[in-house]
C-alpha cells in the first residue's frame, strides 16, 4: 500500500503478478473476472427486482460494460498462457482441485474464445433492449412490438451458432454453450420418446379431469398469506436466509452472487396461489444448489453449477419430485392450513394433494402441471430450431404456436400474451435453453430413483419434515462436485446411468395414475 | 458485431479506439469509467438495503475489483493522451460542452492521479470491513470494537494526505479532494464564527425551551404511516419516482446510477417520527440536484455534482430552509393530518411548526436541531483534525467526545452508541467530509437569501404547494452546471458573494428568536 505508480498500465483484470506459485496468479485471475461478472448479476437482479423505469438505458450500459471486461479478461491470451504455465508444470491431470480448476477452466475457456468481444457486447445490449420490448409488447398484448427485437436475437444467435460450430448444425452449435454435449438430434430424440408417452398421458388424464377437485385451487389468498406460505415452505426445507432473499419480480428467478448470497424471485397472483408457492419452491431448488456449490473452488469456473439442465433437475426436484409429492403434502398441510384463509380447513389432505396435482392442458408454461409442462418446452424447442434454421420467419410465430400447442395440448391461445409473449427468454437473448428444462425434469427422474435407493426411508422423513438428509445427499452428490463435470458425466456418475427418459416417464405414469384412478 | 478476434488485448476500459474525433474517444472512455462506477454505486446500495449478512464478504471483493478498474482505467496514461490531444486540438479553453469536459476531467484526473490503484482497492475493501465492524461494535454498544479498524483508517488517511498534498497541513491535504479551495484553517475560523454566535444562541433558547410544546413530536406514528407520510412529501416536493425510489436502511442516505435512477433511503422510528420525514426530504434534495444534473455531460466528470457541500446545501435546503418552514407546514400539515393517526388532529398549525422547529442539544447528529446540528460538525471537526495531527489517539475519542460535547453543547453521551459510534463515515474511510455539512448549511442560508431575492413570492408558493419554480430555479442555477464550478466558483456565480456565515447565521436567528420569542 502506498506503494506503486500513478501510471500502472490498465488492464481488464488482474494481470503481470507472475509470482511464484502459477496457481496463484490463475485463481488471482479467474476471482477478478468471477467478481466482474457477480457485479453484474447484481445489477441484473436489481433491474429486475427494484430498478425504477428510468433507469433501464443506463443500466443496460453498465451490465455491458461489465460483461465485456469479464469476458475480456477471462478469454484474454493471458489467461491461456497461464493454462499453459500450469500445464506446463503438470497440473490437470489429477483429482486436486488445481486439476480439477485447470480443466474446467480451460474447457470453459475455449467454449468462451469462441465468440468475440464485441459480439458479447452486443449480445448484453440486445438482452436489455428485448427485455424492454417484451415488457412493451405484454402490455400492449402484441407481439409485433415484439417482433423486431426477436429478428435481431434471432439473427445474433445464427452469427453465434456459426462461430460456436462452422460445421455443426446450428441449434447444435448452440447446445455446444447450454448443454454441451448434446446435440439436436439426441434432443429430439429424447423429446419424441417423451411426446410417444405423454401425449397418450395427457389424453387419459383429461378424459378423467373431474376426478380431481379443483376447488382448492380456485381459492383466493391475499398478498401476505401467500409470502408466508413461500417463506415458511423455504425455512421448512432449509433454505439459509442468512445467505439468501425472496423478492418479487414479473418472471420468477434465481440468482448468485456468489455461495453467501443466493436470491431467489417470485410473483404473487391472489387468484393462484399455487404459482408463489411453487415457483418458490423450484427457485428455492436452483438456490440451494447454488448455496451449496464448493467453497474451494468459488471464483473459478470450477465453482459454478455444473449446466443448466443439471440446475433444472434440482429446481424440479423441490418443486415436483418433493414439493408435490403426498408426503410433503403431509408434513406441510398443517402448517399451510395455519396460514391460509380460514375456508381452506374443509379440505382434507388428499383434496389438497390431489388439487396441487391437477393436470390438463393450458397456455401458460410457467403454470403447467408436471406433465403437460414439457409439451410446452418441447413446442419451443421446435420454433426455436425452425427460427435458426430459416425454415420459419419470426412473423410466423403466433401461428405456428397455436398450430403446435393444437398438435400436442389440443388448446390453442387467443392472444399473444398466452402465446409467444409468455417467456422471458428470447427477449433476454437466451436460445436453445428451453429443452434444459426438461433434460432437467428428466434427469429429475432418475435423481428421483437413486435417491429412494440410497435414502430407503425418504418418505418418512419427508412426512415429518426431516429435509437434511436429503440436500446433504444433494449437496455431496450434485452440489459439492461443482462444475468438475458436464451433464452427462454427472449424471453417469451419479445415477449410473445414461441420461434417459424411462425412470421420468415410469414416475409420472404411476403418480398420475394413481391421482386419476386411471 | 461478428468482428474482431477473440485475442483482443486486455485493457480495462475502452482504449486504442483514435477515430478522428478526439472527443469521441475521450467521451467513450470516460462513460466507461463512469459506467464501472456507477455498477459499483449499485452494489453498494444493495450492500446497505437489502443484503444477506452472508453476502459482506463476497461483496467486498466485489466493489473492490470494480472501484479498482474504474480508477485505473481513469488515471491510465491514456486518458492523460487523449486530454493533451484535446487540449492540443484547442479544446479546453472556450465555454462549449466540450471545453467543460475536458477542463473538469483535467481536474479531477490530476486529483485522481494522486492515489495510486492499490491504495484505492485498500481503501474500498477497508470500507467494507469498517462497515462491518462498526455494526458489531453498534450491537454491543462498544467503540472498543471499532477502534482497532478506525486505527486503519486513520493510518490509510495519513498516506492519503501525504499523498495529496505532501507539503500541506493534513487535514488541507485531504480537503483537496472532499472540500477543494478550502483549507483547514478557512475552516476553521469560518467554524470559530459559527461557534461564537450558535453556542450564546443555543444557550438562549435552551433557557426558554418550556416555549415550545414538544408533545407533537412525542406521539408515535406507526411504520405505514410515517412511510406514506415521506412519500407524500416527496410527491408533492416532485420528486420523480420513475426515475428514483425509496428504500429503508439504518443510515439515510442518497446514491446515483445516473440521472434516471436516483435512489434515497431513510429509517423509521416509530416512537419519532420526525426523523424518517425530515431525513426522506433531507436525502430528497441530494436526490432533485442528482435527477437534475445535466445530461448533456453524463458520463464525464462534468456530469457530476459540483462538491459535496453543494450537495448539502440542497438536502438541507429541503430539509430545513423549505421542510421546516412556516409556509410549508400551511401547506403540508393538512395533507400530514390525513396520513397520520387521529391523535394528531388537536395540534394547531403553530403547534406543528413550533414542534419541528424545537431545539434544544442533544446526542446524536443525525437527530439534531438546525442550529445544534452545527455544533455536531464541529466537535467531528476537530476530532479528526486531531486524529490526522496525531495529537489525538483512537482510543481518547470516546473520552474527548464527551469533554467537547458538554463545552459545545452542555450535554454528554453515557455510551458509545450516542457518542462516536452514531456516525458511518469514518468506518467507510470517509474523513474531512463532515465540515461538508455545515458548509452545506451556510451556504443554504445564502442560497435562501438570493432565491427569495428572485422569486419574490416564494412563500406564497410554497403555501400552496407549487415547487416547481424553486426545483426549476435551483435546476437552473445549481443542478445543471453540474461539476463545472467547483464550491467557491459555483457560490459566487450563483450568489455574487464569497462563502460567509452571515446570511445563515442572520437566517436561525430571525427564525428561532421568532419561534422562542427571544
């Protein structure tokens, strides 16, 4: 301190120490971008939580500024010489965690070379430019205010898709950054083993709606209830609020600023409260993976989650695979019923059980039922392939969705506002990132599987709200190992098997079954 | 977009650009700097509003890594280049846009250049475990606590001031840059002038204090009501809430993203209940002169507020020569009667004004009277320049807190939390800024003289609630020179007088003998 120059030559980040010890200089390094980066989700959650109207043209400049410098510096030639010092001095071969942070970050680091400066630039630019648009678009209800955004987005993702894989198919391409080794094929795949099974499912079930009651659903409960109803569903399973926050946003989401901050969103509808509740839960389930996430390797691109499907299969676990399951009903009913409106008392746990459960078709993705929820996201799979590919016109969306929630829901949307303008995605430049959701809910299945073989007594322990060993098993299982390996891996690893679609499709055809007497 | 390499070289701002337009280049490189900053300014109000305590750590690191690149990428060589090469295309000397910025960046570049990068981040992460300490220390009620890290900081300030003016008086040194123009001494004697006329004026009222009835003040108005009530004021002041918010935190204060987002915080006390209204118009003035200010130069330091005594002479402006005068509370008080619970409807008018104006001297600054507020700065004054001489070591403050506060103002603190643990400054690394405040207060009084001078019915205005003519007279005269003028320059320009105590000090005394009937 008090030590250096006025002149010191500017740089992105972090650079020149080479002292002694490579290591250090790389995670000195990598902290500096991760720091960059971490700022700007902190911008991120605030433009999206609390940031007045005003505000939006200089914030977009902020989050671009500060995207750039952390891309910049993580994908400078210095941070590959450093790869190569480490290399050099034989780390990244083993199982320590400098090998463990040498290969994920040198795997991280040639995905991220991929695309240039400028481009990420633009590509922050557009996210909030679109965001703004979209946020027009629902409240005029027309997607043409939309339109002209997506065709930028749209144009943007091809130019990524070229430098991401010149000679892959581009939604491929794509996949190569959201869920890296896949490819559309296998996708597809996968989506055409679950629409075989499903559609078939959501056929049964609808010709039996009236086994389920929907009263309780149809219930009204005020602002605060439905706050207290998510927070204490959060403390119950054990979310660290000393280390986390739920605020309210339009489109619920999680967000890190590293392992002692962790915040999730949600949204209040007095006439649906299971939407807070759930998409509570789901965040919480993101959240307590990223609560969770190594401490030894934060900083670094090791520390990070491992992929957004393996992300949504945490999300889906504590929304889905526990949160509506009978157990849990049984553990939380009581304390539900303590906090909700007096008229909810005449029901009894199985109508409550069943209510959350009710499946059919609708138009909302966000408020689908477990089944019918990955129809919608296979449906944008679809448009979004169809968009890069040039085989359909961003015009073309409205139509071509009504025609495809036809196909695969039977119901169509009367306007845009429950059809395209629903998701935040695209207008936030974020493609090909719709079918980690159900890569998630699939993989959800399998965890489902282990974890009953591993935990005999889940259920027990669910019922009387005993939720520790079940995120230690996560978090020693999924959380702890980071980003040391890809979806695939991970799954191999933990499950011992490949990613398939039979343990998911196996769960909801018994539960289902049993909740419609079918 | 789709150009460049992916091995653009690392630099911490835009540099290298050498289009033909200088100003271009300069503009680009300063909004850079401007665009890290105010990322930063984000994370910290974050820090202090809505932060998980598991968050500190992180976030430290966070804000140091930026406050690190934009005072880097601010005091590079570069940015020296592209100021000579303005200078040597004729830029610099006239009254345009352009001649302002280069001139104002001239300026604080030289001030910026003085402080060397690691002692910047030391600086910014030793606020952030300051902040820390001093809220450990406030919960146990024990300035023991916080002396180990004011030690720190007194020490860090000790290279500063050598730094910045190694030939100067300490507390001159640092004045440089929180109060430039301004000496220690200058200081000091415009603080002696206060002193002689403020203590007798003090002891005065304190010998009629039976004159005002305090029971207004002592009615306690839940925390809905009191937030409403700021809201109210501030609405009707025409503080613009598309384009600012207001937050609670334990300490009130204002921070920028740029003009379009402009943030105040406040406390409510539900036993005293002035101190969330007049601290929300207090931080509402520093908010109007940051929603004013031109934007024509946002993004250099042009586009800056002039000093932080220009800032406070507005908060303090609202807060007092407008919050707490006669004519407001004619307008007001009806608006207030409706918000706040029914007890309240038996006060008079007069009772009202006479209840906010009571003075009287009492422990905490942030609570103080107009005229006993003064007295506050001047204690922290003196403490400081002690501690900066070193005729003074951390552990006596307590001690001479005590001894100064009952030579000023006949009353002394029995713990710490009412003596040197009320203040955040010092834990932010903030010193020499408190003198800011009382400046600010004497140049209110002056300010006050030339509007009434100006708008000869100001007071009829402000019994009817029309501000506007003040917020568009102070935007015209103060908010829209932006940095241009520094506080000596920009009082004289608006005022045709130097910085004197007369006009204020005529001001309280009018005001009190009326209110006291001395």
């Amino acid at each position: 301190m008090g030590e250096g120059g006025a002149s010191a030559p500017p740089s992105a980040c972090a650079g020149g120490f080479h002292v002694a010890d490579v290591m250090t200089d790389l995670r000195r390094r990598l902290r500096e971008v991760w720091n960059i980066s971490r700022a700007s989700a902190v911008l991120g959650w605030d433009e999206l939580t609390y940031m007045p109207p005003g505000g939006a043209q200089d914030r977009g400049e902020q989050e671009a500024t500060l995207d750039r410098l952390a891309h910049e510096c993580f994908t400078s030639d210095e941070t590959g010489k450093l790869l190569a010092r480490a290399r050099a001095a034989g780390i990244g071969r083993g199982e320590g965690d400098d090998d463990v942070i040498v290969r994920v970050t040198e795997r991280e680091y040639e995905r991220a070379r991929a695309l240039p400066p400028s481009l990420v630039e633009e590509r922050s630019r557009l996210a909030v430019a679109g965001h703004e648009a979209w946020v027009k678009a629902r409240r005029a209800n027309d997607f043409a205010i939309f339109a002209p955004t997506l065709k930028k987005v749209v144009e943007t993702q091809r130019e990524v898709a070229h430098l991401r894989g010149p000679a892959l198919d581009p939604y491929t391409a794509l996949l190569t950054a959201t869920l890296p080794g896949f490819t559309a094929d296998e996708i597809e795949r996968l989506f055409d083993d679950l629409k075989r099974r499903l559609v078939p499912l959501v056929g049964r079930i609808t010709a039996h709606a009236d086994r389920v009651d929907p009263a309780p659903s149809s219930l009204r409960v005020d602002d605060d209830r439905q706050w207290q109803a998510s927070l204490a569903a959060m403390r119950a399973v054990g979310y660290d609020f000393g280390r986390g926050r739920l605020d309210r946003t339009i489109h619920p989401f999680e967000t890190s600023f590293g392992t002692g901050d962790v915040r999730i969103t949600t949204r209040v509808d007095e006439d649906q409260w299971e939407f807070a509740l759930f998409s509570s839960l789901h965040e919480m389930g993101h959240g307590l993976y990223e609560q969770g996430l190594p401490a030894r390797w934060q900083g670094t691109p090791a520390g990070e989650s491992s992929s957004s499907a393996i992300h949504e299969s945490q999300s889906r676990f504590f929304e889905n695979v526990i949160g509506r399951s009978r157990p849990f009903w049984e553990f939380f009913w009581p304390t539900l019923r303590e906090i909700f409106p007096p008229e909810f008392a005449r029901f009894s746990l199985e109508e409550m059980y069943r209510a959350v459960n009710r499946c059919g078709p609708t138009l909302i993705r966000t408020e689908a039922d477990e089944v019918t929820y990955n129809l919608h996201v296979i449906l944008r799979f679809e448009i979004e392939r169809g968009l890069l590919a040039g085989t359909m016109e961003v015009n073309d969306v409205p139509r071509v969705w009504r025609d495809r929630m036809t196909d695969l829901l039977g119901v169509a949307p009367e306007d845009d506002l429950t059809g395209p303008l629903q998701d935040v995605h695209w207008s936030g430049g974020s493609f090909a990132s719709f079918p980690s959701y159900t890569l998630g809910n699939v993989i959800s299945g399998q965890l489902r599987e282990t974890v009953r073989a591993e935990i005999p007594d889940l259920d027990a322990l669910i019922r009387r709200g005993a939720f520790a060993p079940i995120t230690g098993w996560l978090r020693e299982n999924i959380y702890d190992l980071g980003a040391a390996y890809e979806t695939k891996e991970l799954v191999r690893h933990v499950t011992g098997h490949d990613v398939e679609a039979g343990p998911y499709l196996a769960y909801l055809e018994e539960k289902f079954s049993d909740i419609y007497d079918l």
